[in-house]
C-alpha cells in the first residue's frame, strides 16, 4: 500500500492569489495524479505528474493556471495560480503502485476562495 | 475510452434494509473496477475491487459488489445498513495497465434513516 501526506489539509486564500499543494508520498511511484473535486461533485483528474517530464494535463486544465512539479519520485506540487471562487474545490493527490490494482489518495486540500 | 454511469445521485434506506447502489461502465478493453466511499469531510477509502479474479467480490464493512461483463454493471450491495454507511460512493474504472488514471462516476449519496 502507500501513503499519501497532503498539506495544506485546507486554507482559505484571496482571489488573485496562488497557492502551492504538496503531496509526499511514503514510496518511490513513476505517476501522480492530482484531481479536482468541486463542491458536491465528483474527481476530475487536472494531470499526471511524471519523474523527470512535463505533466500531462487534461482537456481543460493549462499549465499556466495550474502548474506541477516533481523533482522526485515520492514528491510533487500542484500550485492554484491567480485564484478565484470558481476555484474553491478539494485538491487530492493520488498514486498507485507497479503490480497494485488499486488508487490511493492523499486526505485531499479544501481550498476556499474568497 | 472509459466512462461510468452511476444510475441514482441519492439513495436513501431505513437501517436495517438491504442498500443496491448502482454503477454501469463503458470501456474499450478488460477493466478493473472498484468502490471507493467518501464520508463527510474524510479521505477516499476503497470498498472493494474487481481485477479479473472471482466476480462475486467482499469488501470492507459487509458490502459486495458483482462484475457482470455481459451487462457492463458493477453494482454494489450490502444486506443492512447502518446508520454509519451514509455517506458518498462512487464508483471508479481503470484500465489494467500501471499508471492509466482512474475514472471516477459522478457519485451516489447514501442516506440512512433510523
């Protein structure tokens, strides 16, 4: 199994602001996944944060508003950039494992804009 | 390509009742398939899983789920709730491959009355 420490677990922040998500994770994994979860809805992945490339993002998602990093194989960032209401979501960071079957997710970030 | 549909957005049961969650898929090879729960303000947790092993499978907390390939369904079960089960499932697809991102449905909420 992994485990996966996000933080921050929630914050509050301005509109026109950024704010940076971590995502540590307790095993070396190649992909991370990060996914928005906005109120009352379901996960939407944003990207897939690889070792050593760019991320990969979805339709929807830019690099510009929401840009990745990870420099290791237990570590990555998603920052929120240049925030507004619309962006208040839970963020959550997921990972799974050569030769598993299944997803493990991070606590998740509630993010509220105000 | 994958999807899931999941049929009902609330369900609502008296406790002691058998609770039927239900969860169709669309993919275009062997998938596996998996129920994960979210409680108020809590992480994802995993219910349970199909990988291509039995079809009948158990998961935690009493709940069972059937893969039934010739009706793209994997509905979830539990033969009495209890007032603790109200919460969020969603019901989540993925291809067999290391790394392929999962894809969650768009969530069944579960209430239940004493």
């Amino acid at each position: 199994s992994a485990v996966i420490s996000q933080k921050p677990s929630r914050d509050i922040c301005q509109r026109g602001t950024s704010l940076t998500i971590q995502c540590q994770v307790d095993s070396q994994v190649t992909m991370m996944f990060w996914y928005r979860q906005q109120p009352g809805q379901s996960l939407t992945l944003i990207a897939t944060a690889n070792q050593g490339s760019e991320a990969t993002y979805e339709s929807g998602f830019v690099i510009d508003k929401f840009p990745i990093s990870r420099p290791n194989l237990t570590f990555s960032t998603l920052t929120v950039s240049n925030m507004s209401p619309e962006d208040s979501s839970i963020y959550l960071c997921s990972v799974d494992l050569p030769g598993g079957t299944e997803a493990f997710f991070g606590q998740g970030t509630r993010l509220t804009v105000v | 390509a994958q999807s899931v549909t999941q049929l009902d957005s609330h369900v609502s049961v008296s406790e002691g009742t058998p609770v039927l969650l239900r969860c169709n898929y669309s993919s275009s090879y062997s998938p596996s398939l998996f129920w994960y729960v979210q409680h108020p303000n809590k992480g994802l947790q995993l219910l349970l899983k199909y990988t291509s092993a039995a079809t009948l499978v158990k998961g935690i907390n009493g709940f069972e789920a059937e893969f039934k390939k010739s009706e793209t369904s994997f509905h979830l079960t539990k033969p009495s709730a209890h007032m603790s089960d109200a919460a969020e499932y969603f019901c989540v697809v993925s291809g067999r491959n290391y790394g392929q991102n999962f894809v969650f449905g768009p969530g069944t909420r579960l209430s239940v009355l004493p």
